[in-house]
C-alpha cells in the first residue's frame, strides 16, 4: 500500500458517547475498492472539560481497523475542537474528513468520496446528509422538510460545504492558512465561513451523491421553538460572518438581503394553513431574515454557549 492515501476522519464530540460509539463502529466496517487503498485514522477531540468521551474511545482502540488518536482539548467551542482536529492528525496525512458526533456513514463513504475526487480532481468533496426520526414523529414537522438538506447531482461542481460530512485535500488546507474562526467560539457556522473563505482561495468541491452519512434528530429538536431558533441562527451566522469578514458594501448587502427575507416571509406566512413545506419555507424566511438583520447590527445569537446546551 505505498501509494495508499493517508486519511484522517476527525471526530469533534461534546457528551455523546452513544452517538460516538455508533460512529466508531460504522467507520471499523469502511471497506474500499482495489484502486482506492488509503490508510485510515480516526481523530477525536473530546471538548467536554471532563474528558468524558475517553471511556467511549478506549474499546476502539486495538481494533485494527484504524489508527487512533484520542485529543482532549478542554477550551470549550466548536471551531477551537475543529481547530485542534486540524493540528492533531498525524504526520503525513494527506486528506482530511469531518463527521459529526450524531451521525454515521454507510460502509462505502470514504471510497465514495475518493471516486468522486479521482474523477474530478477536487480539492473537497461534500455528501449528503439524511435525516433519522425517532418514532413516531410530529408529522408536521417531517411533512415539511425542514430537517433535509440540499442534494445534488453525484460529481457535480458546488460553491459550498458543511463539516458534517466532507472531504478536504490537507495541503490545501495548510497552503492557504485556513482555519475555523474562534472568534464564532458558540455561534456555530464556523464550517460556512471556513468553505466560504476556501472557495474565495480557489478550492473546488465537488458532490458525492453516495457518500451518504445517516444524523439523528432526537425528539428533543421536534419542536417548534427548536425549530424557529435554529432558523435564526443560521440567519445570524451568515451575517456574523460577513461582521468578521467582508466590509462595508457586504454588510449592506446581507442587511437588504435579511429585510428582503423578512418581507417575502410575512407575504407567505398565510400559506401555514395549508401546506406544511410552503409554511415552513414562509418561517424560514421570515426568521433566518431577522437573523441577519440583528447580525448586522451586532448581536450574535450564540446557540451552542454551554449555558444553553445545559438547557437544551
């Protein structure tokens, strides 16, 4: 296996050891074409101060299926655990993929994202995530999609990216000095601005339509004030990306587009009494608008402060 790629999946976690344990077992079961060879680790960053996620790690680690790498980085925030996975893959790593801790991967993931790469010569390459319901679930709330996520056609040339399931050329990484904002330490959509300022560097990703990962929604996320937060919040990210990033005339612009958002969400709202998908689409709308606008104008919505995800 000279020519093997050498890939790092890296892992951030915060108090999931179920999730984490069903992660760990989907990746010991990735298998791969003949002339795809490649060279597995797995690299968590355990960002609970306790290091709880150790006692979920350790069962894992003889099993040959991949080199292990346990960090513990105790500074709490996502961009500071995503930050560490990118210091903390080992030397000679060639890709670098995230997961997140609430997902897993079908068995062929990693070789479906290396096809892709080898038939375009992409720099990143971004699957599809699909979502698992709990039992019987509000029907609404399935009904309107509000929990799927964008698909496209398998190979095809995108201007975006998530970490929740992404493959990334490491030099690419390094070359352009590019790193998750720690100043967006609770706000989430660390991953947004990091693809964002990638792309703007010339980075090209690519889609990799089975490259499937499977995220639970807990029940817990089925509620309507789970729900109208979270489209806030992405509202908010955007617009806290372009405070830290852009200047004058992007801020303007993301303060007409968060009013115009608003506006379109007000003139669908009726459609709530009739159709799930098109209501949701009028609150969604309607609050990642007032997300951006109070974004702009300095307020920085931080979903995942640890004040809040005691509460959640």
């Amino acid at each position: 296996m000279s020519d093997a790629l050498a890939i790092a999946v890296c892992i951030p976690t915060f108090r999931r050891p179920e999730g984490l344990t069903k992660l760990l077992g989907a990746l010991t079961r990735q298998r791969h074409a003949a002339e795809r060879p490649y060279r597995l680790a797995v690299v968590v960053v355990d960002n609970d101060p306790a290091g709880t996620a150790a006692a979920s790690v350790e069962p894992f680690s003889a099993t040959g299926a991949f080199e292990l790498v346990y960090v513990h980085e105790p500074q709490q925030g996502i961009p500071f655990a995503r930050n560490c996975a990118l210091r903390s893959v080992p030397a000679g790593t060639d890709l670098v993929c995230f997961i997140d801790d609430d997902e897993w991967p079908v068995e062929d993931w990693l070789d479906a994202m290396l096809e892709v790469r080898a038939r375009t010569g992409a720099d990143c390459i971004h699957g599809p995530v699909e979502p698992v319901y709990p039992p019987d679930p509000p029907r609404w709330f399935v009904a309107a999609r509000v929990f799927e996520r964008k698909r496209n056609e398998d190979g095809a040339r995108i201007g975006y990216a998530a970490s929740n399931n992404v493959m990334i050329d490491l030099a690419f990484v390094r070359a352009h000095r590019l790193h998750f904002e720690e100043r967006m330490r609770f706000t989430g959509g660390t991953d947004y601005l990091f693809f964002a300022q990638a792309v703007r560097k010339g980075m090209r990703i690519h889609w990799a339509e089975r490259a499937l990962v499977y995220d639970v929604v807990p029940a817990a996320r089925l509620t309507w004030k789970w729900v109208l937060q979270r489209q806030f919040r992405l509202g908010n990210t955007f617009a806290v990306s372009d405070r830290i990033e852009g200047g004058l005339g992007r801020r303007l612009y993301r303060l007409s587009y968060g009013l115009a958002r608003c506006g379109l969400g007000i003139v669908m709202l009726p459609a709530l009494a009739v159709s799930p998908y098109w209501g949701m689409r009028a609150l969604t709308h309607l609050l990642r608008g007032a997300g951006a606008v109070s974004g702009i104008l300095g307020h920085a919505f931080e979903e995942y402060a640890p004040t809040r995800l005691r509460d959640a």
